[in-house]
C-alpha cells in the first residue's frame, strides 16, 4: 500500500505537536489545576469532536446535509447503556459494539434516503432523527422510555479502573484521535477527492465513473459509525442516558459546529466543536446573557468567515504541507 | 430586587478571594443549579427568587453567627452543562450543599457527581424514582405518586367510598398513579371496579364515562393534566353521572374551573401548595414574593422556597461544624419542616420526603380548602 510508505516515510511534526499538546499539555495542565470540572469540559469536547467529525464527513465532504445526527448518536448511547447494564459487557466490548449498531443503522437509513438530494435528504434525516427519538421514548420496555436508563458503568476495561478524570480522558482522547485519523485518511485522499466530486455535481460524478450512491452509503455509514462511538463514550462517562438528550436541537448544535469551524474541513470541526462548547462555559461569569453572546459570536463568524473559523482550503493546504497526506513529492503521485 | 441579586451573584464568584479577606467573618456557601436561561427558564427564575427570600430572610435573622451565600449557576437544565457545573461545585470546597438541578434527568446525571464525591443534593423537583436511589446524598422535596396515591386512598376510605374507577392517562406518570393508587385503595378493604387508561390527545371520554358507570362506581379517580380534565369533568357533567370525582394535585390549576365551568363543581383533590391559604406564613410568603417580584408565586416558586429553607435549616443544626456529610446528616433528619408547601419530613433511609398534603374541594366555583 502506497499511504503506509508515506507516513514510513517522514514524520508530520504537525501531528507529533498536536499528539504532545492532546496526550501530554492539556493532561499536564488539568491535573496541575486539579479540576474535576475542566477535565469534564474537555472531555465532553472530546466527544463532541468525534461528533463534529463525523458530521463534517457528511455534511463538510459529501455535502448530504443530516440533520438527525444526534438520534444516530442517541442509538450509539443507548446500545452502550442497554448492554452494559443488561448484558453487564465491559466497555470494549460496548463501545466498537455501539458503533456497529449506530453504523448499521446508518446503511438502513441511507438505502432508501441516498437518491434524495440537497433539501429532500436534510429532510428525510429530520424525519428519521424524530423516528429514532420517538421510538427512545415509547418503547418502554426496551429502552425504559421516559425514565432514561440509569447506572451505566463507568469506564473499567479488563477490570483497569479508567474511571478518574485524567484516566478517562486519556482513554477517550486516544480514541478521539483514532477517529481523527480516520476522518483524516477518508478526507484527505483520492477518496475524500471522489467525495468532494460528488458533493460538487453529483451527476458530473456519475459521469466520470464514480458510484455515487454506494459513495455516500459508505461515507454515511462510517460518519454513523463514528457518532456510535461518541455515544457509547458519552454514556459511560455519564453514567445515565435519557432521550431528552438526544433531540434535534442537538444536531443542530453538531451541525453548527462544522459552520461554524468550517465546512469540509477536518480541524475546522474540533475547532467548532471546542469554541461551542468551552465559550459558554467560558461566559458564565456575564450571566444570563451568555447563551445570547454565543449566538452573536456564532453570526459574526458566519458573517466574517463564511467559510469557518479554520475553511476547506487552509485545511486542505495544512493538510498537503504539514502531513504529506497522498502526496509524494518525489514521484509526482498524488492528488492536488 | 436585581441590586440584591448581583450582589449576591458578585459575591458567590468573588468568594474564594473573599475568604481570605474576612476571615473572622465566616461565611457559608451553597450551590443552586438550576436554568436561568433556555426553555426552562421560567422555572429557575421561580426558584431564584424563592431562594434570595429565604436566603435573605435567614442571614437577617442572625440564627448562626456567619452569613449564608448561594452561587447561582445556569445549567439550561441541560445534561453537558448540569454534570459541568457539578464538577464546579464539587472543585469549589466552600460549597457545603447543593440545591437543583430542575429536570429529572438534570438531576440524576449531577447526581452522579455529587454521589461519587460526596456532596448533599437536595431538588426541589426532580420527581424520577430512581433519583434518590443513585446514593444517600440525594435528597428531594416534591412529593410523588408514591406518597400521593396513598394519601388519596385513605381520604376516600374515610368518606366512605368502598368502589372505586380509576381514569388516567397512558404514560409512565399515568401508570404510576394508577399503581400507587390502586394497591393503597385495595390495602383499605375498597375495591377497584375499573381501570381506563386514555391516551394522550384523547379528549372524548363519553365511551370510557358510559362504561364506567355501569360499574356503579362511588367515586372516580382521575389521574390527567386540567385541560384533559376539564373536557371530562364536562362530559361526566353532560351524562349526568353523580359519583364523586376525586383528582391528582396536577389539577391544581383555576383554568381548570374556568374551562369546566359548573362540570368541576365538588370535585375533591389535594394539593401540596395553596396560593390562597389563610395560613399566616404562607400569606407572608406569598405576599412578599408578590412584592418583590411583581408576580404570583406558584407550587413550582413554593417548592424551591421550602427546599432552601430545609437546606438553611439543616446549616443551622450542623453549626459550628458545617461540613458536607454534616449537612447531608442533618438534612436526613429533617423532620414536621413547617414549610409553605405543608409539614416536611425526610425519610433517613429512602431520602424521600413526606408532606401533609392540603385537601381541597371546588365549591362555588373556587378551590375551598376543607378543615381535617
């Protein structure tokens, strides 16, 4: 395989740096702090990232607008709750589980959906999502409707206690990164280019050869996928999952993540997702005002950067210069 | 009002510089959160303005020789932004106790925090069963079906109803009303004769009122929101039905009568809180609130005030040693707690509260409160 060359090849010092700052800065930093509630925020960015990213995989690459999201993340939350409760099956079993369940799900939905374009499809999503939150909140005797599901096991793998602030980020910053790397090699590739082709002019794609549909089954499967992973992580680090939290107000804050961060780009979501999340925190001490001020700060950047905070092309030039991705130099071989 | 608020806000974030500052002057913190903004809104500002009374009230009464603060904090009764402020609280070591969150599933995942690190929980409506079970650090003082079922058996074993229908609607508060209702009925000697359960959206009740009163029922217990009941009261009212309608304290609304109109008359229901009580602390409250804050306190402004009050209470008792698991200790013996929403008590080992609950009858178009 010609990728593994590259990354044999040299080393990005980008992602050496960002690998200190996640795994060693940030984890210095927090326990110097000793703050169980910063670590909480930077954990709950973490997963959110992972969210932002699959998003972006959708919407930033593909461009299939998704606006149920969060119930895909909802299902990821409660197949972790349901079968470690139930089943009393340890997080590594549960969190790939999750994934599997949300990203099979994510194949059925998108089957019959994938024909459907632009408005129809982000329309489609909205009536699934509400499907999905429905069905959380009505079959009682699966899901425990109304009441949520409660006492969710911390994170314990092989009986190792990964349930203290600085173990438990650690254990999600690393998956985190993994699917960082994952949304990276599917964006940054022939494969992200074919994506971006079909977001384009889906039947100049056609044309030229690529399989559309089965494009965006897969893209929608694997960004699913993601999301279940999110939840599972999302359930065990709280500890109680209810379908209230799984509403449509919350793909919309996913979605307004990617804007904001940038469409299409891979670090523009983990930007989003980290300035919507940490400014109101960041704003208590204004008060009330505070969700107001994130609203403003959000149309300012929508109104200045309408590409995002950190857009498509920096992403993609970052990407080329900083981490080689496909592209080796010496032979001319790779995608521009 | 707002001068009081920021101050006390100012003072809840500047409080840890502050500790130093006047050391020789102690001072007592306490969290609430709670949502300030969002689609709850109404509801935190209720309890805001209910705890800056009793919080007011009780530092001017000078009952323990240092000032009691709370620290406000907005969750939007939002899951990410509840177990975040947790953590705050749970970091802040000033904090002795906490009060909140509004919803449910708020509560229960701060709950999880406040277990895991050992700080008191005390909501003023968290309603879930499995609330107070995450672990002895919760408490909560809202009465549910559990408590209210029962009362309701007895009070229509008392006036002699030995039959009973039961109404109500089809989700998971729905069946808790008929559960509790039910057992406790049928503890007193009484018998169910029939149980319907509608589903929401479903106003017609002439076929459930035709069927039930072929049982030949003494009383009817309804378990449903008012705008449901005014249709039935209504309609039980058009089929000329004469047993007694006995109802849930969710009633306790006068749009209920207003919609109803002459079908509501001698319906009977209890409730915890009764704006228009001729007590004389619950007229105090309701009338400074209405000072205040140019508004008429509700059961929600009613609840939060007697859970300030049973948190400022248990402060009181643990004084001069206020510490998490004191104040947790002395919050679990709380016991009659002359409140505005009835006599509390907290059960020591459920964390469950038990109110007297106020028995109420319409009569004349107005809620009457009877004399036990």
């Amino acid at each position: 395989m010609r990728g593994a060359n590259v990354s044999d090849r040299r080393f990005p010092p980008l992602a050496i740096a960002l690998g200190a700052a996640i795994f060693v800065l940030v984890p210095l930093g927090l326990s110097l702090a000793d703050s169980g509630y910063f670590f909480r925020l930077a954990i709950v960015t973490l997963i959110f990232s992972i969210l932002a990213l699959s998003m972006q995989l959708i919407t930033g690459v593909a461009g299939l607008l998704s606006l149920g999201h969060a119930a895909i993340y909802g299902v990821g939350a409660y197949t972790a709750a349901i079968l470690s409760t139930r089943l009393g099956l340890g997080p590594l079993l549960t969190i790939p589980l999750s994934g599997l369940v949300s990203g099979l799900l994510g194949i059925a939905l998108a089957l019959p959906t994938m024909r459907l374009v632009s408005i129809y499809f982000a329309v489609a999503t909205l009536g699934l999502g509400e499907m999905i939150y429905v069905t959380l909140l009505n079959w009682v005797s699966f899901t425990e409707g109304p009441l949520g599901i409660g006492n969710i096991p911390p994170l314990r793998p092989l009986g190792i206690d990964l349930s203290g602030p600085l173990a438990t980020y650690l254990f999600v910053a690393v998956i985190t990164a993994i699917a960082a790397v994952i949304v990276h090699r599917c964006t940054h590739s022939y494969y992200g280019n074919a994506l971006r082709a079909v977001r384009e002019d889906d039947q100049c794609a056609d044309a030229m050869g690529l399989n559309v549909v089965r494009l965006k089954i897969e893209v929608f499967a694997i960004a699913c996928f993601l999301a279940g992973i999110a939840g599972a992580l999302w359930a065990h680090t709280t500890g109680y999952v209810n379908p209230g939290d799984f509403r449509f107000a919350e793909s919309i804050l996913i979605l307004a993540m990617v804007v904001v961060g940038g469409l299409g780009s891979v670090p523009g979501a983990i930007i989003g997702a980290a300035l919507l999340l940490l400014l109101p925190e960041a704003l208590r001490a204004v008060g009330e005002v505070r969700i107001l001020m994130v609203g403003v700060v959000m149309f300012l950047c929508i109104l200045f950067l309408p590409r995002g905070l950190f857009g498509e092309v920096s992403a993609l030039s970052l990407a080329r210069r900083q981490l080689g991705a496909a592209w080796q130099q010496d032979r001319g071989v790779g995608w521009r | 009002m707002t001068t009081t608020r920021r101050t006390l806000l100012l003072a809840g974030a500047a409080l840890p510089l502050a500790g130093a500052a006047v050391a020789q002057q102690r001072t007592v913190t306490l969290g609430y959160q709670l949502p300030l903004t969002g689609e709850f809104s109404q509801y935190g500002e209720r309890f805001r303005n209910s705890a800056i009374m009793a919080l007011d009230a009780f530092n001017r009464s000078g009952r323990i020789p240092a000032q009691v603060n709370i620290v406000f904090e907005d969750t939007r009764s939002d899951p990410r932004e509840a177990v975040a402020v947790a953590r705050k609280f749970v970091d802040n070591r000033d904090i002795v106790a906490v009060l909140g969150d509004f919803s449910s599933s708020a509560a229960i995942q701060a709950g999880r925090v406040y277990a895991e690190a050992g700080m008191p929980q005390l909501s003023q409506t968290a309603s879930h069963p499995d609330y107070v079970k995450i672990s002895p650090w919760q408490f909560r003082n809202i009465t549910t079906q559990a408590y209210e079922g029962p009362h309701v058996a007895r009070w229509m074993a008392a006036n002699g109803v030995k039959r009973v229908a039961v109404v109500s609607i089809q989700n998971d508060w729905g069946q808790s009303v008929v559960s509790n209702f039910a057992d406790a009925f049928k503890a007193t000697g009484g018998e169910v004769v029939a149980t319907q359960m509608y589903n929401p959206g479903n106003r017609e009740f002439r076929a459930v009122l035709t069927d039930i009163a072929r049982q030949r029922p003494d009383a009817i217990y309804i378990g449903m929101f008012y705008e449901d009941g005014a249709a039935f009261l209504q309609q039980r009212r058009q089929l000329n039905i004469r047993a007694p309608v006995y109802g849930t304290s969710s009633m306790y609304e006068p749009k209920l009568i207003e919609l109803a109109g002459p079908g509501a008359e001698g319906m009977y229901l209890s409730t915890s809180f009764m704006a228009e009580s001729p007590e004389a602390h619950v007229k105090a409250y309701v009338e400074e609130y209405k000072r205040r804050f140019n508004s008429e306190p509700n059961m929600f402004s009613a609840q939060a005030f007697d859970a300030v009050n049973i948190m400022l209470e248990a402060i009181a008792r643990a004084w001069p040693d206020v510490t998490r698991q004191r104040v947790r200790d002395e919050l679990a013996r709380t016991k009659d707690f002359p409140g505005v929403t009835g006599a509390t008590t907290f059960d020591p080992e459920t964390r469950e509260p038990a109110k007297t609950l106020a028995r109420m009858r319409i009569q004349d178009g107005k809620f009457t409160l009877i004399q036990n």
